[in-house]
C-alpha cells in the first residue's frame, strides 16, 4: 500500500500539466497510503489497524467529516457566499466547464 501512494503522489509530477490535473485525487488519496501503512508499522493509530480489529469508527468519522464540510460549502454558495464556496472547493480538473 505504501508503494501505491508514493505512486500516486510522484505520478502526477511526472506528467504533463494538463494529465496531472486530471489526477488531482492521487495526490489527495496518495498521502493516505503512503503514510497510513507507516503507522499501522509504528504500532501508532492507523486506519489499517482499525479495520483489523474490527473497528470502523474512524472511517466512518473520515467520511462523514468529508460530507459535512461538502454541505457546509453548498450551504454557502446558496447564501450567496459563492467566491468562498468556489475558491474553497476549487477542482482543477473541472474548471474550464
């Protein structure tokens, strides 16, 4: 796993400009593989290890934090705070739509 996400964090840089915005998400995902391993290695809290002992709580923590914070940015484009909204949520691979 540590390898996939060192991968995904090189892989990027060694396209192009115009493919490495398209894989934008590796880098996001690649720094959760790369260091997650590393911790469960360590005996610190890991996601890896959770899941070995049977516990989800923490995923299930990681997820909906992301949800949360995609409502909370949606709440604040319709109250007209879209230039924090758009700048917060900026997608490099659909910016030009």
């Amino acid at each position: 796993m540590a390898l996939f996400g060192a991968t995904s964090l090189l892989l990027p840089l060694m396209l192009s400009q115009t493919m490495a915005r398209r894989l934008f998400v590796l880098v996001w995902i690649g720094f959760i593989f790369l260091l997650d391993p590393i911790n469960y290695q360590l005996g610190l809290p890991s996601l890896i290890g959770d899941f070995r002992q049977g516990r989800r709580s923490r995923f299930y923590a990681l997820l909906l934090s992301g949800f949360r914070l995609r409502l909370a940015m949606g709440v604040l484009e319709l109250l007209g705070g879209c230039e924090v909204a758009l700048h917060l949520s900026h997608v490099p691979a659909v910016e030009n739509l």
